[in-house]
C-alpha cells in the first residue's frame, strides 16, 4: 500500500509538471475534461459536445492526453485523483468506472439520472458499469459493437455474392471472392484484431447463450467444451482466406484495402466506419454493412463513458451540467454521427444515421429488450483486461500456428483465463 | 596612521588565516552536497526499486504488490516455462528471441561500425559530410525506426512491392510478416539504430591512437591488415568494452523497437523479456512473475557485465 502511495505520488510529481495548470483554476462556470480523442474524426465528435456544454454557458477546458489506446491517460487521471485533484470529468472505459466507483472516488448524480430517466433508456448491460449500488457515477456516450462484417460493393456485385446467414454461408462467400481473383478477408494479424474477429465466431458459432457462458460467466465447462473448439477450428477456417501477409497489419490498413476493391471483407467492429467515410464513401452505395452471419440480433458492445469524480461543491454545477448535455438525445446523435458509433440510449431517433448507424440503432434496442446484448472480451467489456490479454494470447498463437490443435487451444485458453484471474 | 595599518594587517592576517580554512571546508564538502542529491535518487529509485522488485518476485502479488511470501514458486514457474517448448510459452518465446536478436545485434554493430570507423578513417574527402549522416538513426526513437522499417519490409507496400514493380517479379522477402523470421527484423532495424552511433564510439577511439606507432609499423613493413590487427584493435579494446555495455543494455532493454516492427506481438512470437516482464506485471496482473522476470534479466546483464567489469579494472590498476 505504501509504495502504491509513493508510487502514485511520484507519477503525480512528473503530471503536475506536465499538466501544471489542471485544476488550479476551480471555477464554478468550467468544465474540465480529461480525454484521449485526439484523432481528426474524434475531436470533431467531441466538439459537438464542447459547443453544448458552451450554450449552458460554461467554459470548457480542454485536457488531452494523447494515445490511442487511453493508456497514458488512465495513467494521468490515477495520479490527479490520488492527489484529490481530479477533473470535472474524465473519458473512461468500463472497468476503469468500476475500479474508481468501487473506490469511492465517483460522484453521486443519481438525482439527475432519476429526474431524466436513465434507468430505463440505458441499455442494462451497460448500466452496470455506469451504476455502482445503485448511484450513477459514468454515462455513457456511444455504444461500438464489433460484430459486423465490411464489405466492398463493387467486388461484391462482380463476384455475384449475397448477404451470408450463418457461418457456412459466409465460408462460401468467400470462396467465391476467391475465386473472382480477389483477397477474400482483409485482415490484420495482431492479437486484438484475431480476438476481436474471434468473439463473433463463438458467438456465431456457438450462439449468443454459449457466449454468455463462457465469456460472460468464464464457465470451465463451456469454455472446454466441443463448442469451443469447432469455434477454434472454424477461426483456423478463415485463416485460409486471408492474403500471405496479414501478420502484424494495422487494422486501418486492413480496412483500406476492402476500401481499394483488394480485398471483399473486413470483420472489425464499427470504428471501421470512420475509415469508410475518411475516404469518402457511403454506406449502402459504396460499402455494404452486415451483422457477422450467424449473430444478427445479438450486440457484443464496448462503450465510450465520462466518469464524473467527487470534486468540491462549487464545481458540481458544472459536473452536472456536463452529464445532462451527454445524456442530451440530440447530442447523442449529433456526437455518434460524426464518431461512427451508436447512442448509448436507446430512445434517439436515428434520423440523422446512414443505413449501418440505423441498423446499429435498431440492433442495440432489439438485443437490449432479447437480452442478447454483452460486452466484448476482445474490447475489455466481458472481463477485466488481465482476462483479455490471456485470451488474445491463446487466440494469436492459435492463428500463427503456435497453438497447433482447437484441443490444445481450449486447455490453453482455460489456463491462461485461470492464471489471470 | 599607523595603529589604521597595524589594524589592516591585522584583520589581512586573519582573513588569509580563515580563508584557507574555510575554502579548504567548501572544497572538501561541495562535490558531496551537489553529489548527494542524485547520489539519493540513484540510490532510491534504482537500488531501492531493485530491491523491492526482489522482494516482490518472492510474493504471491497479482494486480497490486502484496507482502505474503510464496518462497520460489514464482521462480519455477518461470523454468518450467523455459521446457514448455509445446505450445511455446511466452517465457520460453521471450528467452529465444532474446538470444538471438541480442546476439545478432550486438555482433553485427560491433562489426559494422569499427568497419565503417576504419574505413572513415582513412583520411577520405567528406568525412564531415559522411560522418553525420551515419550517426543520424540515433536522432530518431526506436519507435519511429521500427515503424519505418516495419512499412518498408512489408511485401505489400514496400520493398518487395517496389522491386516487383521495376521487374524483379521473382524477388521474394517476407520475414516481417512471418512469425518464424520477424525477430531478424527487429535485428536489422535494431542494426541500422544504432551501428553508426558504435561507429562514432569508434572512430574516436582510433584518432586517440599515437601516429607514431602506426609510423613504426609502417617502418617494420606490417600490411594494413596487421596494422589493425595486430595494434590498433588492441589499443582500442577498451572502446569495444564501452560499446559492449551500451549496446548490451539497449538490447535487454528495447521493448517499443519490437513493438513497432512487429505489429504488437502477432502469434506471441515477438516476445522479449521486456515485453514479458512488462505485460505481466502491468497487464496481466501477474505481478509477481513480472517481477521474477525482471530479477532474472538483472542477474544475467550481471554475470555478463560483472567478470568483464572486474578483468578492465583489475587489468589498468596493475
């Protein structure tokens, strides 16, 4: 405990130099955001909600902390809210929420929740990371769900293809891509990319019920079982359909080349879309979005959140104000629109959305009311990251041959879950 | 007057008498009070750390440290892990790969920069111009090398792809994107880093040899070969223990260089033990075993650097 103390207040030396000004200025007409949008596309989102939280009139201060993943900024808010400094808000992944609620750093805006309804136009699964005892802490802004495949259209229409229905179909759409002189499967071979991939074919494979089961609950059983392994060897089924050098590629440059016509299909959750409209195309009419075959109805989300901490009384004005602009419907969408994602209630109309988003939208609502909607191990939103790090291992070396058979795979993969628990 | 100059003389004697005295303190006390707040920090955040790591490595910590003691268990995890060769353990992947991009790497930079310093050496036109540019990749952080070299060795969008593009259909290169082949890759990268910064080291080195002993030789009738071979490598063996170390550490140490060659670890074969260590200790909330790792690549940059350390000093002191 004492060196986690020391530790953390050495980290908090080095980001008070950095971050010097953060939190000086209390201020009850300030809102301060801890972020890591800081990609074209994302700050254009953001930007949506810096002008609302303007109209309120409140100024907005800007804290980013660059790097995709939001590790360094996890690492800057640690350290700003051991020292009892913490900003208004902070973006944040599921389990980070958890970490802090369970702590005791996060506010109470349970009023604000209650007043506007939050209860019941959140979808569930999604409240237990925002909702600790019952208190709302976190709201979440957007829902991304990674079971989608991308499809180019044009090489779809010169290979003739329909949309696939289930995972033997989608097999047979891309022997055809094959066989039409096409890369079937964009691909990009890094651990979170198979992992990701790899959570739609148990789900596809084994259905939403099996998925639950064994990512959800870590059920031995289920994670063992022949189930199991035919999800395995249906994943070394696609590995066949993948060009000779997929190993190491971003997964941007995997989307490009389904962008280019070089390739048919990318599976890759809906950030892919971004991608898309970078360059300039349109859902529907240059690219083709579907469900993984096999998982239609079902969502396995990760989630955008903003925690709000406990901060002195003269700044909570502005925490709420903050949280009733994110929960805002039209803010929703506005917001999502420009990110690729979907609202994270589901009571936003999808007007403003192009096909995929509407189609994303109606999934979430239908996949809430079925209870088919769970988080993504692949995307930290099943299990804690030590969890999906243990699974990303399994599933890499299974992919690159490391891991030779699907009943090597599954003793694997129930050791490396054990081992990380 | 004269009581006035007695009094001057007086206090003069007396300064010249506390000056010495007081200036011989500073003297003595100075270099320790500048010294002594890194001394504190050195001896804090690494031996202090080292130690905790130690102690660590002894528990039974996962996400956060703990202080239950668990005796050797996290040290025979680790060598059954070196025998697990099927499926390979990470472990045993990270020692692999450490062999031999290590090896590779610290050999290749020795050898390529005397090379480049002796040929540097021989008094040629546009030494200043081609000095820098040699010693330029060290300008840049191992990230940046590595995704450079990562797009450049990609067959689809860089060499491979140029070369089939002037007509060279049948040209073939792939390591990067083989699992098997990638961690020469990082190698390369690694070689490409930093031979010109050994090459300096070098370079140095060989204008601090005395011109009169080359003359000597040179009188003796010894070829150019002899010459190197025979005095002036000797001379500078020193310069090849410097080099030793530096390139030693920065092997045992690089973590964002295979990272960023390799494309975040594919098929878990681009494990180091950095990585390893890393990873399990910050990720995968095995803290213990993180920190078992890190003892073990302490003690082995030891009983390279110790006897080695221990032969110089004992070799100048004679």
């Amino acid at each position: 405990m004492k060196f986690r103390a020391f530790l953390i207040s050495t980290a908090l030396t080095a980001v008070t130099i950095s971050y010097g000004t953060l939190g000086h200025a209390a201020d009850i007409k300030e809102v301060q955001m801890l972020h890591w949008w800081t990609s074209g596309g994302e700050a254009a989102a953001l930007d949506v909600i810096k002008q609302a939280v303007a109209k309120q009139g409140y100024a907005w201060k800007d804290v980013p902390v660059a790097g995709g993943g939001g590790g360094a900024a996890m690492t800057t808010l640690k350290a700003n809210v051991a020292a009892g400094n913490p900003p208004t808000a902070s973006q944040i992944l599921g389990y980070y929420a958890l970490e802090y609620a369970e702590q005791g750093s996060l506010a109470d805006i349970s009023s604000l929740a209650d007043k506007d309804g939050w209860d019941k136009v959140v979808p569930v699964a999604l409240q237990k990371f925002a909702k600790t005892n019952g208190k709302w802490g976190a709201v979440p802004i957007n829902i991304h769900s990674v079971n989608w495949i991308w499809l180019n259209k044009a090489v779809m229409e010169k290979i003739g293809g329909t949309e696939p229905k289930n995972f033997d179909e989608f097999v047979a759409l891309l022997d055809k891509a094959k066989k039409g002189g096409v890369i079937p499967l964009a691909l990009g071979g890094q651990p979170w990319q198979e992992a990701t991939m790899f959570d739609s074919i148990v789900a596809s494979t084994g259905g939403t019920e099996f998925y639950k089961k064994a990512f959800v609950d870590l059920d031995e059983g289920a994670l063992k079982s022949d189930t199991m392994k035919k999800a395995f060897d249906n994943l070394a089924k696609l590995r066949d359909y993948v060009d000779p050098n997929y190993t190491g590629r971003d997964w941007n440059l995997a989307t490009a080349m389904v962008i280019k016509g070089d390739a048919l299909v990318q599976v890759m959750g809906d950030w892919a879309k971004g991608e898309f409209a970078a360059a300039h195309k349109e859902a529907g009419k240059d690219y083709l979005c579907y469900r993984f075959p096999g998982t239609d109805g079902s969502v396995f989300y990760n989630s955008d959140m903003f925690a709000f901490f406990k901060v002195p009384a003269d700044r909570q004005a502005a925490q709420l104000a903050l949280a009733q602009v994110t929960m805002n419907p039209d803010v929703q969408s506005a917001f999502n629109v420009i990110k690729g994602s979907v609202p994270a209630r589901t009571d936003v109309s999808d007007a403003a959305f192009d096909i995929c988003g509407k189609k994303g939208i109606a999934d979430v609502k239908t996949a809430n009311a079925k209870g088919t909607f769970f988080g993504s191990l692949a995307q930290n939103y099943a299990q804690p990251p030590a969890i999906a790090t243990a699974y990303y291992d399994v599933v890499t070396k299974f992919m690159h041959g490391g891991i030779k058979t699907s009943d090597i795979a599954v003793t694997e993969l129930v050791k490396a879950i054990n081992a990380a628990k | 007057m004269t009581a006035m100059t007695e009094r001057e003389a007086a206090t003069a004697m007396a300064r010249r008498k506390l000056g010495p005295s007081l200036r011989g303190w500073f003297q003595d006390w100075l270099p320790r009070l500048v010294l002594a707040p890194s001394f504190l920090l050195v001896l804090v955040f690494v031996y202090g750390f080292n130690l905790w790591t130690l102690f660590l490595s002894f528990t039974s910590s996962k996400a956060f440290p703990t202080t239950n003691l668990v005796g050797f268990t996290n040290y025979v995890r680790l060598w059954n892990w070196t025998f697990e060769t099927d499926p390979p353990s990470n472990w045993y992947t990270a020692l692999v790969n450490m062999g031999l991009f290590g090896g590779l790497y610290i050999f290749f930079c020795l050898f390529l920069g005397l090379l480049l310093a002796i040929l540097l050496d021989q008094k040629i036109r546009g030494e200043g111009i081609l000095r820098p540019i040699y010693l330029y990749p060290l300008a840049l952080s191992f990230i940046v090398t590595g995704t450079a070299w990562k797009l450049f060795l990609d067959p689809r969008i860089g060499l491979e792809n140029a070369l089939h593009e002037w007509g060279w259909t049948s040209f073939h290169f792939d390591w990067v994107v083989d699992p098997q082949m990638m961690i020469y890759c990082v190698a390369i990268a690694g070689i490409w880093q930093s031979s010109g910064f050994v090459m300096a080291m070098f370079l140095a080195g060989l204008r601090g040899v005395d011109g009169e002993i080359l003359k000597a030789a040179q009188i003796d009738g010894a070829s150019t070969y002899q010459t190197y071979r025979r005095i002036v490598i000797p001379i500078i063996r020193p310069v090849f223990f410097s080099a030793l170390i530096v390139l030693a550490h920065m092997a045992i140490k690089s973590y964002d260089l295979v990272l960023s060659v390799t494309g975040k670890n594919p098929g878990g074969a681009a494990e180091l033990p950095s990585t390893f260590m890393y990873s399990y200790t910050f990720t995968r909330n095995q803290m213990a075993v993180g920190s078992a790792s890190a003892v073990i690549m302490l003690m082995t940059i030891a009983a390279i650097m110790v006897p080695y350390i221990y032969s110089e000093t004992r070799e100048q002191s004679r």
